[in-house]
C-alpha cells in the first residue's frame, strides 16, 4: 500500500480516526473539519489518488464506494431528510488530499449552486 497520504495512515492506524463502517475494501470515517451535522468520509483501502485517476478496472470499487455511502446514510438516520454525496477532484475541484474519497454530508439543508 502506498504512504502518500494521511488516509493511508487511518487504513493502517497509525492516526486515530472516528471510525464508522469497515469492510475488506473501504474504510468510513468522520472528517476531522466537519461543514455539516454529520460529516463522513468513505475511502477504498485501495490507493487510488481521485476520481479523475480511476481507471474501467476501479468501476467495480467506485460502484461500492456508492453503495456504502447510501448505507451509512441510513445508518446515520439520513436517508429520509435526504444527504449529499461530494467527491471533489483536483486543484479546481478543492481536493486537498490525493487519496479518493466521498463526502457524505448531512444533518441540515444544502446550498446549490455549491461554493
Ligand atoms: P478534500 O478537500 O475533498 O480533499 O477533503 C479532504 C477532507 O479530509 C477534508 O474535509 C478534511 C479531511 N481530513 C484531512 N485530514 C484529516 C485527518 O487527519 N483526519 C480526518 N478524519 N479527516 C481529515
């Protein structure tokens, strides 16, 4: 597994993180800036450094990423008021860290268009 990042060091624990769902391929944890009542990141175990470096072969992982975090939008009691899902991608995008990740945001009304 690559080190690049600070989501790499969450995957092995070697930071601490507010962990709320695990599986063999992804890892869900709460962001550490939260911008809404609940904020969550859900990231593949795999190194992958954004949306915008995935390959066909990651679709089945990227389709997972998807599933998981409707599921813990459920979990978290979201799915009736309703959420958003973020994946920010480069420099433009506002991507901060080079290791893919979805935000799921919830816990009060969003803005559009987003800033
Ligand atoms: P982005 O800007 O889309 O790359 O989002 C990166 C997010 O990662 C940002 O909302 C803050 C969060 N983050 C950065 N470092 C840490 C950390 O060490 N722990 C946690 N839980 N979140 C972090």
């Amino acid at each position: 597994m690559s080190e690049k990042t600070i989501f790499s060091k969450i995957i092995r624990r070697e930071i601490p993180a507010d962990i709320v769902y695990e599986d063999d391929n992804c890892l869900a944890f709460r962001d550490i800036q939260p911008q809404a009542p609940t904020h969550i990141l859900i990231i593949p175990k795999e190194v992958v450094a954004g949306v915008q470096h995935a390959t066909p072969d990651h679709g089945p992982l990227l389709g997972h990423l998807l599933l998981k975090a409707s599921q813990i939008a459920a979990e978290q009691g979201l799915a009736a008021a309703g959420y958003r899902l973020v994946i920010n991608a480069g420099d433009d995008g506002g991507q901060t860290v080079a290791h893919l990740h979805v935000h799921l945001l919830g816990g009060r009304p969003m803005q559009w268009p987003p800033g």
